[in-house]
C-alpha cells in the first residue's frame, strides 16, 4: 500500500533506505558501501535533509518536493533531474552537474555551487533497471524559474543559457560564472558579486541590479533592458488578430501570446488585451491607460514608468513584474469569477516591485500583495482593504481614495 503523502510503498522506500545506507557507507570508506546509480528513480516528496549522496548517479532522477536541505551532493550526477520545489537550503552541489536539470520554485538558499555545470543537457540512448533503452535524444535548457539563490556560492559556476526568470539571486556569490545567453528577467540580483562574470547575450529585462553594477555593465558595453525583440509593425497585426479572437470567442482569430518582446513605449492605451498572455516583455514606460487586461498574464513583465491609468486589472496575474515608478490610478482591481466555478480568480500582484508607484485605484477586492515591495508607493483603501499582503514591504503613508 502507497504511503498516502509521498505515494510510493513501503517496500520501495525500504530499498531506497538500503541504497542510501549502501552508498553512505561508501562515502565513509566503511567496507560493504556501493557508490549509488539512482538514475529515474522517483524520490519525489521525501524526507531527505543531510542526505549524503556525493558522487552519486541520479540522471533523470526525481526529487520534486523533496526535502534536502544541507545535503551533500558534491559532485553528484543530477543531468536532466527534477528537482522542481524541492528544499535544497545549505545543500552543497560543489561541482555537480545538474545540465537539464528542472529547479522551478526550487529553496538554494546558501547552498554551495562553486563549479556546478547548468548548461542545457542533453541525454542520448540510455539504459538503467528503471528507464528503458531509447535512442531518442532528449534536449533540456536548465530551468531555476522562481528559484531561490539567496547567498548561494556560484563562484565558476557554468549557467549558460540556464532559465532564471524571476529567481532570487541576492548577495549570491557569482565570481568568475559563466552566465553566457542566460535569461535573468526580472530576476534579483541585488548584492550580488558579479566580478569576472560573463553575461554575453544575457536577457536582463526587468533584472533588480545595483546602481553600481549597471554602471559596471555600461563600461563594458552591455545594457540590462537590450536584447529583447522589438515587434515593430507586426504589433498591430497581432492586436488585431487577438480583437478577432475575442469577437468571435475563439473561433477566429488568434489570442495574442507574446514572450520576451520588446513593447517599450508601446500605445496600448484602450486596447482590449483581456485574457492576452504577454510574459516576461519590456514594457517600460508604455501607454496602458484605459486598457482591458482582465484575466491577461503580465507575469514578469517591466513596466517601469507605464501608465495603467484606469487600466482594467480585475484577475490579472501580475506576479513579480516591476511596476516601479509606475501610474495604477483610478485602476480596477477585482476578482473575477471563473465561469462554472465557484472560484474567484484576484489580480495578482505576488513579489511584484511596486516602489514609488501611484496605487490608488477605483476599485480592488482580495488582491494578492504577498512580498510584493510597495515602498514609497502611494495607496488608499480600496487597494489594501481586504487584500493579502503578508510578507510585504508596506507603504510609510496611505492617501485619501481618488475622486
């Protein structure tokens, strides 16, 4: 019978249990150890914290949900594993290698990756007990979205082309990494060390640097806010394609899905962009006032200076976009009702950066402001009434409602 949190049986946990105590003996040198091949099995959702599991082969292993904090995992073979969720808080991961490896929402929080490879992995015919031989080849970009890296040692990490949308990298140590094509939108990077860091072709859209490491990528000629794809003419085709979509229910037409696009200074204003999913774009100081964007997903976006005056929010996800110095007034911020549903879906504003920013919107009900940083922003009461603000940085001053 399966163990009704972790879903596997007790008979499988016992062999686990033998191959870790086998392999720990190993890396204790004590005679009848095996160095471990774990590859594709599933550990997900286990008690693993202090596990020693150095050297190990765990290819296309699972441990997504799993809790291996201060693990030792030096040197480990972690190619194309799920480590989705998992807590690998104070974990040591010197030298490992973890090409294609899936660390979405994964806790790194101080743990060591001085020398760990994240390039994109790729795994040709493989033959383990569990995985069958395929000559399939399977290509997989190293993913760490949302990923927390707080003070992580990355000193000569290889993070080329690795996904770290919107991760947290503050006061992490990146000295002599390789983050070559590596996508850090909205990813925050304050304190971070960053000498002898190589950000060639590195999508930094949104990214929270400080003033003086922007002023150090200015010398050496690399702009945060470049790379990105303007759309140019081709905007208009598409909004226009999405207002046939919308007209006709979906029949024709086509919803407007945009993804690392440059929208800087765009004129949205009034636009019906409900239900559009524009994800990890530079919008900065674009015109969104009057716009429709009920039920769109904005998430990761910056949009530094925009004007979302009026702007019609209601259940948009807005999740750790930069709204930073941006206009929200006389905005609309409710819950939606999902249709054949009991559910409400809220604006979601979760880790947004919502410094200096005017708030004081028409009207809100429930919105999620979970660690998003309101500091210096201006806000009334129909914003923060009844809406989820733990964990975030409050406004000094609230201001009347807008008339």
């Amino acid at each position: 019978m399966s163990n009704p949190v972790t879903g596997h049986s007790a008979d499988y946990i016992a062999e686990l249990k033998k191959r870790l105590n086998s392999h720990r003996k190993w890396v204790n040198g004590v005679r009848g150890g095996i160095n471990a091949d774990l590859s594709f099995y599933d550990m997900s959702q286990l008690p693993l914290a202090g596990v020693a599991l150095r050297n190990a082969k765990l290819v296309g292993a699972s441990f997504a949900g799993s809790n291996l904090s201060k693990a030792d995992l030096k040197a480990t073979v972690l190619m194309m594993a799920d480590l989705e969720g998992a807590n690998l808080s104070g974990a040591d991961l010197l030298g490992a290698d973890l090409r294609g490896a899936c660390l979405n929402g994964a806790n790194l929080a101080e743990a060591n990756l001085a020398g760990a490879d994240l390039r994109t992995g790729s795994l040709g015919a493989v033959s383990t007990k569990r995985q069958p031989l395929s000559a399939m080849p399977l290509s997989r970009r190293t993913e760490l979205v949302d990923a927390n890296l707080s003070r992580a040692i990355l000193v000569g990490s290889n993070l080329g082309n690795c996904d770290l949308t919107g991760a947290e990298l503050v006061d992490a140590d990146l000295s002599g990494a390789d983050l070559t094509g590596a996508i850090l939108v909205s990813t925050d990077l304050s304190g971070a060390t960053l000498k002898n860091t190589t950000l060639a072709g590195a999508l930094l859209c949104g990214a929270l640097l400080d003033e003086e490491t922007i002023a150090d990528m200015a010398r050496h000629g690399i702009n945060p806010e470049g790379n990105l794809v303007p759309l140019g003419e081709r905007l208009f085709e598409l909004l226009s394609l999405h207002q046939d979509w919308l007209d006709s229910e979906g029949r024709t037409g086509q919803r407007l899905e945009l993804d690392l696009a440059d929208l800087s200074g765009a004129p949205l204003g009034e636009v019906d962009l409900s239900a559009a999913k524009i994800q990890r774009c530079n919008l900065r100081n674009a015109n969104l006032s009057g716009t429709n964007l009920m039920m769109a997903d904005l998430s990761y976006c910056n949009l530094t200076g925009a004007d979302l005056r009026g702007a019609n929010l209601s259940g948009c996800s807005l999740r750790r976009v930069n709204l930073t110095r941006a206009t929200l007034l006389d905005s609309i911020l409710l819950s939606v009702q999902v249709a054949a549903s009991d559910r409400a879906w809220p604006t979601n504003l979760q880790y947004a950066r919502l410094n200096d920013a005017d708030l004081r919107c028409r009207s809100a009900d429930g919105v999620i402001l979970r660690f998003a940083d309101m500091t210096g922003a201006k806000v009334n009461m129909a914003l923060m009434k009844g809406s989820d603000t733990s964990g975030a940085k409050m406004p000094t001053t609230r201001v009347p409602a807008a008339v």
